[in-house]
C-alpha cells in the first residue's frame, strides 16, 4: 500500500437544509470542518447534497443548459477557499459538471493550499440518471493525496464492486463515498462501502447526509481484523440522520502486518478481470440494479 504514515480523517454527516445565503452554506459547512481539523483531521469528506444546496441558493436549474457548468465552478471555488482557510484535504461530494458526451456527475478533492487534487466522474448510471441524460464518466483512477491515494467511489459506483477493484488494483489506499438515502438500516450499511473496503482490504470512508428525509450514519470503515470490535469500522456516526463528525486513525502498519498474514494481492485473479470486465464494458449492456442510493 501506498500510505507511509498515521493519518487522521473525518467523515462529516452534515445536516443538509434551505439556506439564506452563500455566507450561510459556507458557515454551516466551515463549523464541522473546524471540529475535525481542531481534532487533527488531514482529509474531511463531506456527503452527497452540498452542490444541491448550492444549487438551491443561487437559484440555479441545473438541467438548463450551462447551468451544470456554473454550479461546478461555484462549488470549486468554495471547496479551494474551504480547504485552503482550514490547510486540510476536502471533498464536498459530487455535483454535475460538463463532460465529454454531456453533464456528468463529478467528484473532487482539494489540497491544503485550496490546489485541486483530482476528480471523479460516476462510471455507472440508475435508469432514472439515463432517462435524465446524466452521461458516465469513462475513466478510473485513485488521487494522488498527502495522506495516500484516495479512490473516490461516486454515486451508484457503490453498487458495483469492481469499480473498487479497478481502482483498488491500481493502489488506491482509501475508498471514499458521499451519499444520501431516504432509508436505511443495518443490511444497507453492510451492502455498501463497509463490503467494499472488507473486499478489498483497505481504507474507508463514506460520510452521509443528515436533515430532513435524509437517515444513515456517516463511518469510517477498515478490515474487520484492526478495528476495535472486529465489526469493520474505526468509528461510526452516534445517531442515524443526526449531524456529526466522526473521526478515526488510518493506521497504515496495522494493514501491513494483516496483509502478511492474509495476501490478499496474490489471491486476486486479475487474469479473469482482464478477460471479463472489458467485454461487460465494451458491449455497453444498460445498468438495470436497484439502488437506495439518492445522491
């Protein structure tokens, strides 16, 4: 693996409403960011639902043309003046931005000096994103961090475990996953990043919105056998649909000393992944899964 030291991170389950202003956002995001980096966080991963409210404040219609455009460069510029005011690592979770073929939904993460680091668009698509004309990002790869490498696992991905494997396969050191769900229960919570990150063994965090009509609790997830209860997370939001910051220690030589023990990298039949996956791919076969994903 890829990360060389300890690393605090938060995933912040952040109360998502109607808000006056731009200056309001911007406050009710920036109090949970002082939280964590006050308790030494270096990468702060907000939930799905910021760009929506963004959206909402500057009274944009995102499916107008251009619209997608402006909303991802408002919600740039206030992801690198967050990061930057905070010196910290952040992902303020996904909004549509232009793509090749068209809108697509986007991913980033901002440095310490409010630099971008890199993005994410969402490989896979529900029926209704298509018959809304969201277009899929063709593209896998983990961002280059000071913490590690980071695989952002964006929107629906979450239900298709070889998008983890992809970017897992090429070093990813961290999986990460911005949600929001109108339901919610334990058999969700173990459907999604938690089973990602026990697949693969490594790193997780997956922040979900809380507020109105919004449940799940925000985790940040490691294997099963270097967390404290042996149960798949380092820490775990208190309540579900609560606003929180959980916090939790990446300890890379715990993973080390599992992963002699259990090599999981040998095991991996990358033979049958390069003899299968292009071909699902290439004959572009409609996504049909059900998804509780809402963001």
């Amino acid at each position: 693996m890829g990360m060389k030291r300890r690393a605090r991170v938060a995933a912040i389950q952040w109360a998502n409403r109607s808000f006056a202003s731009v200056d309001a956002l911007r406050a009710s995001l920036d109090a949970p960011l002082a939280d964590a980096v006050s308790a030494g966080a270096e990468l702060v991963i907000f939930p799905a639902g910021v760009s929506e409210a963004l959206a909402r404040v500057l009274a944009l219609d995102t499916s107008a043309p251009g619209a997608s455009g402006a909303l991802s460069e408002a919600l740039d510029a206030l992801s690198s003046s967050l990061a930057a005011s905070r010196q910290v690592i952040v992902g303020l979770g996904p909004v549509l931005a232009p793509g090749h073929e068209g809108p697509e939904r986007v991913s980033s993460l901002f440095g310490p000096r409010g630099e971008l680091l890199g993005r994410q668009a969402q490989t896979h698509r529900m029926p209704e994103e298509r018959a809304a004309g969201l277009t899929r990002g063709r593209d896998l790869a983990p961002i280059d961090t000071p913490v590690g490498l980071v695989g952002l696992v964006n929107g629906a991905d979450i239900l298709y475990p070889e998008v983890s494997r992809i970017l897992c396969l090429q070093g990813a050191d961290i999986l990460v996953h911005q949600g929001a769900l109108s339901r919610y229960d334990e058999a969700i919570a173990l459907s999604r990043l938690w089973r990602e990150v026990q697949a693969n063994q490594v790193f997780g965090i997956e922040a979900l919105a809380a507020g109105p009509g919004q449940r799940g609790r925000s985790a940040v997830h490691a294997p099963l056998e270097i967390t404290p209860g042996q149960d798949g997370w380092l820490a775990r939001a208190e309540a579900d649909g609560e606003p929180d910051v959980v916090l939790a220690d990446l300890d890379p030589d715990a993973l080390t000393r599992l992963l002699q023990t259990y090599p999981i990298h040998a095991l991996r039949n990358v033979r049958q992944y390069t003899r299968y996956f292009p071909a699902v791919y290439e004959a572009s076969a409609p996504e049909s899964r059900g998804s509780d994903v809402d963001g």
